[in-house]
C-alpha cells in the first residue's frame, strides 16, 4: 500500500496438459516424442541419450501410420483450450468472492507441444506476482502432474515455489466424484437404462502407474498408486449408493505402458473379461481419470471396447468442458490464488517498529 492505494496484484493461470499434436505429421511428432522421452519415460527407465532420437523416430512413425490409417485426429488441445476458455467464464462470474486486489489472467500451455508450459513459466516470470498451475490430469505422480513440478523446479529453482503454486489432489474431493456421478448418469442411453434385467457393467478407465519396477522393488519416484486406488474407491461407492444407478458392478480399467517394470493390475482388459465370464449383457466405459479426452480414451480405450464386441457397450466421454465443472475448476483456482497470496505476503518483509 502506498498513501492510502492498495496496489493490484497481478496473477496469471496456466490451464496445462500433456498436449498432443493436432496436425499429424512426422514432423509435428517427432519433437513431441522427444520430450516424453526426456520427461517421462527416463524417470523409469534409462534411456542413453544417443537413443532417444532413435527410440522418438521409431515412435513418432508407428504413431503416424496408425492415427492416419485409422484417420485419428486428437481433439486434446481443442478441449483444453475451451476448458480454459470455460474456465475465464466461471471466474468472472464469480468476480464478487475474488479480492479486488487479484487482476487474472488464464492461457493455456502444454507439456509436449507448443506452446510449452516451461517456456509460458519464463514468459510470465517477470510480468506476474504469481503464477497458478493447473494441470488437468486429476491423480498427480511423476508422470502426470508432477511433470508440471519437474519443469518449475527446472526452471526456477525451488525457490520457484514462492511465486508458482501447482494446484494438486484434484481427486481428492467429494464434490468433483459428485460432478461426475451425476453427468454419469446423465450421459448413460435410454438404451441401457430401458434394460432393466440386464447385467450392466461400468468400467472406469484412468492412466495405471508402476507397482514394482524391473528389478521388483517399489519404485523410489511417486507413483500415485494409493492415489489411484483410493479415488477408484471413492467413485465406486458413489455409483454403487445413487438412487440412478443401473450397473451391476464397477470395475478399475488401467491402461498401462509395456515398460518399466510391473503395472497397475486392474486393466480394461481385465474387467472385460470378468464382465464376459459373469454373463454381462452389456458394458459402459468412462474415463474418469482423464478430465479432456485424448488419444488413449478416445482412441485406445474406445478400440479396446469396440473388440470386447458386448451386445451393448456405450463410451461416455471425458468430462471435458462441462459447465458444473468448470464451476468446480473456478473454486480451485480461487482457492489456489488465495493460498499463493496468503504465502506471499507471510514471506514478505515487515517493518517493525524500532
């Protein structure tokens, strides 16, 4: 404050993801599996760095002739940007319960495209009191959003955290599994809701993680795995206990790397198959452990479900730019902002009188 004016402080938020690219092409994809390679898969496996060009090419053309024989054109990117988009809705309709000191500014950044989040960090470093990080993968561990930790601390130092918060634990909330409860329900068709003797089963797809790595010991990064678990558990009770439910049982559906060692065990294949040898009339999937949908849901997952070939089967799609969670999202941010606001002026120096 200076004579009497309360000086605005200016914050920006970058709504971030992995990111995949839109055009396929060799070209577009060869950087992109570089930096996976450099970001995530060398935490658990080590990869010389004379084979990771190798290893990226190899990648980047198997990826190119599947998604343009089958013509998959990702729609991650378009999703994050009308989640962020949806995002500054919600927080300039909730403009009375931000302090009227926070000026905010929202854009979008990405792990392994352009624009790359660590290189909006630096843009933003000089321009902003503080920057808010809000990765949208819901279950945090090395992989997912601690990638978005990795390149602060990369950036920045760990002193970057003084001015950068990540916003984390996003699972970890009862109003989020009730978000998704109820646009469950309401995504599922007249068609399986009409089959009131059927066996319904509900697959839950999420990302699996490490359990032992190679040499069968836990592996020392963080792994999210009780994270998993535990929010696996949480939605499952939710489905079980709603007034609306049709399903018989819910099952975990993991979809796991072939590397590293030993893998989440609940897979999609294997509710499939427990869902098959039971007699299940027909199967609902929904990627609960994605909040936009991408290549591994609405390719990969969505391939698996197709093969199993149910009499019925319904794909839900990822929760996306639903408006009830964007308002949810909103809540977070504040949250976040005031958290950072709260540490800042706490660290700040204060006059004290002689």
């Amino acid at each position: 404050m200076v004579d009497g004016i309360v000086s605005r402080k200016r914050y920006a938020v970058i709504v971030t993801t992995y990111g995949e690219v839109e055009e396929v092409t060799i070209r577009n994809l060869w950087p992109s599996s570089r930096k996976i390679l450099r970001s995530v898969t060398r935490q658990i496996v080590k990869i010389p760095e004379a084979l990771i060009y190798f290893i990226a090419d190899y990648r980047s053309t198997k990826h190119y002739i599947k998604w343009k024989r089958n013509r998959y054109h990702s729609s991650l990117l378009a999703i994050n940007r009308a989640q962020t988009a949806m995002l500054q809705e919600a927080l300039v309709a909730s403009r009375s319960t931000m302090p009227a000191t926070f000026e905010v500014t929202l854009t979008d950044a990405y792990y392994f495209v352009h624009p790359y989040l660590e290189e909006k960090l630096q843009q933003m470093w000089n321009h902003y009191d503080g920057i808010i990080v809000l990765p949208m993968i819901p279950v945090e561990s090395a992989f997912s959003c601690g990638v978005a930790c990795q390149m602060v601390t990369d950036v920045f130092g760990d002193g970057g955290f003084g001015k950068v918060k990540v916003l984390s634990k996003l699972w970890n909330d009862p109003h989020l599994h009730r978000i998704y409860t109820d646009y469950l329900f309401r995504e599922v068709s007249e068609q399986m809701r009409l089959r009131k003797k059927a066996k319904i089963g509900l697959v839950l797809v999420i990302h699996g993680t490490l359990v032992k790595d190679r040499a069968g010991n836990t592996p020392e990064l963080f792994t999210g795995l009780a994270e998993t678990i535990a929010f696996f558990e949480a939605m499952k009770r939710m489905i079980m206990a709603d007034s609306k439910n049709i399903f018989t049982d819910v099952r975990q559906g993991c979809m796991n790397h072939s590397r590293g060692g030993e893998w989440t065990s609940e897979t999609i294949e294997k509710a499939f198959e427990g869902f098959k040898a039971e007699g299940y009339d027909g199967v609902v999937m929904f990627p609960y452990g994605f909040f936009a949908d991408n290549s591994e849901t609405e390719y990969d997952a969505c391939r698996k479900l197709e093969e199993a070939a149910f009499p019925l089967s319904q794909y839900i799609r990822c929760i996306n730019d639903n408006p009830e969670f964007g308002q949810w999202l909103s809540g977070k941010v504040l949250d976040g902002l005031q958290a950072l606001n709260n540490l800042q002026c706490a660290l700040e120096p204060h006059d004290t009188e002689s």
